[in-house]
C-alpha cells in the first residue's frame, strides 16, 4: 500500500526508470524483450512501471496522436498530458468521471491501460482492478485466475484531484540547517560538599565544572551569569563562614566579595553581571577564557564547625550560539571537585528524565592509597538513605559501584528500579567519614592532601527519555525566577532575606514548542530542632491540559503520607509521564501555554522568593514536511526563485526585524529574487510560502504579527519543491494479478 508520498516519490524515481529506458531502447514499445519480460511477470513490477514511467516512453508517438485527436479525444490534454505516467492518468481519469458521466472517463482510462498491459505482458493473463472495477480492456484470460498454479499480486493507493481546483499543483517543505542565534541558559543547582576548614591556612576547596555534564557550544557567547555562592554553615560559634571565589583560576570581584580575599558571609545574596562595565569582574574574566568551553567556579571556604557549601547554591549562565541543537540528554553526571586534608563529603542531586534501566558511579580520589582510606556510597530517596557501602577498587585510586550492588541495596529497603523513573537521586560519597548532618566536629588530618577529581568522578545512568530529539530540533532552556511568581504566603525575614510558606511560578512554553521537562530549586531555610509536628511539604502542577495535581504529599490530609529525608525537598524534576504522590503517571505534566508549580511548606522550612529557582526545556521543531497542493511554486515564479524575506523574531524579550534567504543563493546573486515581508506571504496560492509560515509556526510564530523565538539572519531557509501534483480528493486502489497463459 501506498500513501501519498509514494506517489510524490514517483518524481524521483521517474529519473531512474527513464535513465535506464533511454540506455537499453529508443523504440517507444520497450519493456518489451525477452529480458524485460522475466521482470514484468511480477505485478509489483509492472505496478512500478505503469506508476512512474511516462506514457510517452510506454506507446508510440502515433497511438497517442490518435488518442490526442477527434471530438471524443482519450487523451484530454485539459486533464492530462503524455508526460505522465498511465496510473497517474488514471486516476486523475477515476477522479473526475463521476462529474462528467457523459465523457465516460472511467473507459478511456482503461483503453490506456489495456493497451500496455497487452502489448507489454504477452504470454501472460492479468486482470487489472481499480476500486474493484475492471471491464474487457482491463483483463485477459476469463478471470480464471483461480485456478492458476502461480499468480502474482500487488496493489497501491492514488489520489485523484479536487473538481474546480487547479489540476496540478506545487507541494513545498522547508528546513533550517543553522541559526544566527538563539538565546538559551544553563543552570547547575549545586551540591553540598564539605570538610573540616578551621581557618584561612586550612581551607576546604569545592569546584565546579560549568556545564557539569558537557561542554558548551564552539561559538557560546556568555551575556549573563548568575551565581549563588553560600556555605555549608551561615555561622557557627558566633563565627561567620569565610568565603572566597575564583573562576578559571582568577580571583571574583563582586557584591560582598573582594578580589582575593577571604571574607566573611554575611549576606545572602545573588551576584550577577550582565556588563562589562559594573562593578562584578565574572563577565570579564569569562571572556578571557572564552576559549574554554567549560569554565571552572571555585570556592575557597573555611568556619571553625568545617568548611563546605550548601545545596543551595546555584550558577546559571546565559549564552548566545548559532547551533541549534545545544542540548543532549545527559547521562553521566559529575561529582563537584573536593580538595581538602581531612575527611570529606560530596552529595550531588541527579534527575532521571526518563525510564530507568541501570546505573552505576564511580570516584577517583587522588592520594586516597597514600592515607589508606576507602570512599563509602549512600543514595537517598524521598524518606530513605541507603547506604550502599564501600567501592570496589579498581586502581589508580579509582573505586566503582556496579548496578547490580546498588540496586540490591536499594530493592533490600524496598526501592524499586521502577520507582528511579522520572524523578531525583540523591548521590553522597564520604571519605574517611560516615554520612554526616549538621554539625560536623573538628576530625583527622590526613598527611596528604586528597582530592576528588571532577573528571573521573561520576555517575552513570542509563535511561530511555521520555522525548525524543530530532536533528531539526532547536532546545531552548529558559529560568524560572522570583519574576514568575504569582502568588505567595510570607513568613518571617531573616539574614536580609524573605522567606515564604507557599510559592506559586508561572512559565510558559510555546504553543508550538515540545515540552521535555522542568526543574525547581527550592532555596530553603531550616530551624534546627524545629518541632516536627510542624512539617508539612506539598507540591502540585497545573497547565491548560490537567488540573492542579498534587505531585508530593506529606503532613495534614496526606494519604499516602511522603516525608522526606533533608535534602529531598530541595530538588523537583517535572516530566511527562511523571508519578503523582500515588504512584500514578501524569501524561501531561507539561502542556504548551502556562504552567503552574505550587510548593507549600509549614515553619520548619521556608522558602526564598528571592533565591529560588529553576529552568525548563522545551523543541522547536527547524522542518515543515510537504504541505497541502497550491496551485504555484512562489510569488512570481518562474522569473523569481528566492525571497529575501524579512520577519519578525524575539530572543531577549523585545521584537527585532531580521532577513533570510528563502531559496537557492544563486538566484540572489543573479538577480531572480523578491523582496517581501512575512505578513506578504500568501499561502493559499503559493507552495513556497505555505510552507515557510508553516516552518514559523513551528519556531513559535508566525513572523509578522507574532515573532519567532530564533533569529534566522546569516542562514538559510532551503525548500524542496514536487511540481505536477494532483490534489487529493479520495484513495483510488489500484490491483493487478498476472498469471501465466495455460498457468
């Protein structure tokens, strides 16, 4: 069976048959020598021929100036004409013949075929059917096809075109290769790592790699950062934590933190450059660096209880690229680099997107031979810590966890690998040191210094995602920010900060746009030795698809009653396919249009406005497939070949005009183009135009009224053409059996 794209593939394959045909005979009756005739016995061969070779290759030049002439003409050349192929004909012939009933169409089309089928399969019986109908022309060899030893069959499906139409029409799909830009983010949300620092002369180092999990685009141009540093401990002892941060190597200037310093943490506080010419120093070093396509961010930390970083922390970047597939489903995950001489810990978040299959993690601590210690693993989640135990090790002072090791520790505290799917991990490595909370007392001193290495210290996950990316697909990652909430419950102030007992976001994601998924950030602030009478966490999700679904659930009016183990409430992953506190999955978790998150806490954890955040990723689809028939090519075509077309884009949240190039660039440069305006596109008449609107619809606009969400300019938009279609009004089914005579 054939759809309609078998029948624009005939264009194509035409080339081929008739490259062979001219090669092998001039005569117009081919197909007709010994040679042929072992081929032509197959019906899908002779289906073949009469789909995709011309009529004028099949008859002689004199039968069809018979069929041209008389009143009463076979051939309508109104209709049809000799360069099409004998199917083609006939089914445009089945089409219209119910509107005219007095030019009896249906028997001219079967004169047609009959004449080919008879001088093309000799030797042979055939009954040709088309929507079950065949007359004398159209068989041979009183239908006794039933009891013939060896009968060969195929059938396909041909459209017809729409009465009162133009018979023959253009079809047209565009596609982007490239961008001049798009404007997308990256955000890594922190993990919490600490050691015993007491003092400037005994620091603990914490790096992280930006992105963690790849690298940046070639051609990234950074126009945004956004770091949150914090401690492991805002005090202790009456004593600050004292911080100091470097990026590439180079000491950070901004806010409260001063060029190569250590100072003290007293203010909670986002640092941001956005310019070169503000007070912060990040924008300038990282274009020093440029180069680089992950750039290191690193802290120095010390407090007389240790010294660490929160989870809290977070840094997000913000880029420009012309690549326009800058996202790929992660699967290995990096530990943030430790250094430090004393017993350590490094807990990192992992979200899962996906249908989990397997895992494993592996950690490279250097010198850890040298002081004779082994790193132990622990996995937490929701309400359970798992401890998985010590690694295996494997040289080099590299130690492993397999699958199998971890998923026995987990299914023996009744986790399920089912229950990884779509959701966050928690993944912590001590080294010399059991899982620790708050507070961490004075410890050992090793004889060396030890380090985790970023590089070969990961987690490795193997999932199916949830949705698939396309090379036409152009991801774009956007934050979720305190501008985004919509409605909020205040609590108390504390450290200069506000914090809140519920948050709502709103984020929107294009109409067109395919969702892959969403993350929160929850920046929180927890009273110690709060009572726990008082804890009461929630989470839901709504969007114009689903109602307010409640995705966690623990406290007052829960059932199941999910508590959670710190620091579980801080990372939430939204995908579709995701499980409702109940376990069930919620197919549309994201929609196109406004999406909602509402978190609640009761007093013992409180949220920041200020501070949280979160990012979501969605497709925009570069490709607009063939499109409905129209009855011309392009706007002045064929003097015009290619627009040079201006539209309407927005990639920071102001409208800009830019232009492209519709078309081939040859005919720019000899002067066979147009210049319009998207709103000067008619895709009612024109193939070329229908199909750049539909390739803007997809970009998230129409580029006129409402802008795409990429600009275009510097690139091209390539468009592939099929002339001569026939509009579609309904399948025409096309059988043919053939046997051999005396068969």
């Amino acid at each position: 069976m054939f759809t309609l794209d078998a029948v624009l593939a005939l264009f194509l394959v035409l080339i081929m048959i008739t490259a062979i045909t001219t090669a092998e005979s001039q005569v117009q009756s081919v197909y007709k020598t010994k040679m042929r005739m072992g081929e032509l016995g197959d019906a899908n061969a002779m289906l073949k021929l009469l789909r995709t070779v011309p009529l004028s290759q099949l008859v002689p030049a004199s039968v069809i100036q018979d069929w041209e002439s008389g009143t009463d003409p076979v051939l309508n050349l109104t209709l049809v004409t000799p360069d099409m192929s004998p199917l083609e004909i006939a089914a445009t012939y089945w089409a219209v013949s119910p509107i005219y009933p007095g030019q009896d169409y249906r028997k001219k089309a079967s004169v047609i075929l009959g004449y080919i089928l008879n001088s093309t399969l000799r030797g042979y019986n055939y009954e040709l059917l088309i929507n079950n109908w065949t007359n004398a022309f159209m068989s041979k060899g009183a239908y006794n096809y039933s009891l013939a030893k060896d009968v060969s069959s195929a059938t396909l499906v041909l459209s017809g075109y729409a009465y009162n139409q133009t018979p023959r029409g253009y079809v047209a799909r565009a596609f982007l290769s490239k961008l001049k830009a798009k404007v997308t983010s990256y955000t890594y949300f922190g993990s919490s790592a600490f050691a015993y620092g007491p003092n400037e002369n005994d620091y603990t180092v914490v790096r992280y790699y930006i992105p963690n999990e790849g690298e940046l685009p070639v051609d990234a141009n950074i126009t945004e950062v956004e770091w949150f540093p914090q401690p492991r401990w805002f005090s202790c002892g009456g004593s600050y934590s004292y911080m100091e941060l470097y990026i590439d190597g180079e000491p950070v200037k901004c806010g409260q933190f001063k060029e190569g310093q250590f100072v003290a943490y007293k203010t909670w506080e986002v640092l941001k450059d956005d310019s070169l010419t503000n007070s912060c120093n990040i924008l300038d070093i990282l274009k020093r660096h440029s180069d680089l396509r992950r750039h290191v961010f690193e802290v120095r930390v010390y407090n007389p209880c240790a010294g660490g970083v929160h989870p809290n922390s977070f840094i997000t970047i913000k880029y420009t690229t012309s690549q326009a597939n800058t996202f790929n489903y992660p699967h290995q995950f990096h530990f943030d680099e430790i250094i430090t001489r004393h017993p350590f810990q490094v807990e990192n978040a992992v979200f899962i997107p996906g249908q989990f299959r397997n895992m494993s993690v592996q950690v490279k601590i250097i010198n850890a031979s040298e002081v004779g210690k082994a790193p132990k693993l622990y996995i937490t989640y929701r309400d359970k810590r798992v401890e998985i135990g010590y690694g295996t090790y494997i040289g080099d002072d590299t130690f492993k966890w397999t699958n199998e090791q971890i998923l026995s520790k987990l299914e023996g505290e009744g986790i399920t690998s089912d229950e990884l799917s779509d959701t966050y991990l928690w993944f912590a490595v001590t080294f010399g040191m059991d899982y620790k909370s708050p507070l961490y007392p004075p410890t050992v001193t090793f004889n060396s210094e030890v380090k985790l290495d970023f590089q070969d210290s990961y987690v490795d996950i193997d999932y199916v995602p949830s949705t698939y990316i396309s090379m036409y697909s152009i991801d774009i990652t956007r934050s979720i920010t305190a501008e985004d909430v919509v409605n909020e419950e205040y609590e108390k102030s504390k450290y200069g900060t506000e914090f809140y007992t519920m948050l709502e976001w709103r984020f929107n994601i294009s109409e067109s746009a395919t969702p892959l998924f969403a993350r929160l950030h929850i920046v929180r602030l927890h009273t110690i030795g709060c009572d726990e009478d008082s804890y009461d966490q929630k989470l839901y999700i709504k969007n114009d698809k689903i109602s307010w679904t409640t995705v966690y659930c623990h406290g007052g009016n829960c059932n199941p009653n999910n508590p959670f183990i710190d620091p579980g409430f801080t990372r939430w992953g939204f995908v579709n396919g995701m499980p409702d506190y109940r376990g069930n999955p919620i197919n549309d978790a994201l929609y196109p249009g406004d999406n909602y998150i509402e978190a609640k806490t009761g007093s013992c954890y409180v949220m920041s406005k200020e501070f949280t955040t979160g990012d979501y990723t969605y497709l925009l689809n570069a490709y607009a497939p063939y499109g409905n028939v129209k009855p011309y090519l392009m706007q002045g075509y064929p003097n015009i070949k290619a627009y040079n077309l201006t539209y309407a884009y927005d990639v920071g949240g102001s409208v800009e005009y830019g232009s492209i190039i519709v078309g081939d660039t040859k005919a720019i440069a000899s002067g066979e183009y147009a210049n319009i305006t998207a709103c000067q596109l008619d895709p009612d008449k024109y193939a070329v135009d229908d199909a750049v609107l539909r390739l803007f619809k997809n970009l998230g606009g129409d580029g006129c009224t409402k802008p795409v969400l990429v600009d275009l300019g510097d690139t091209m938009i390539s468009y592939v053409s099929l002339p001569g279609v026939p509009r579609s009004i309904s399948p025409i089914t096309v059988t043919l059996r053939i046997w051999r005579v005396g068969g």
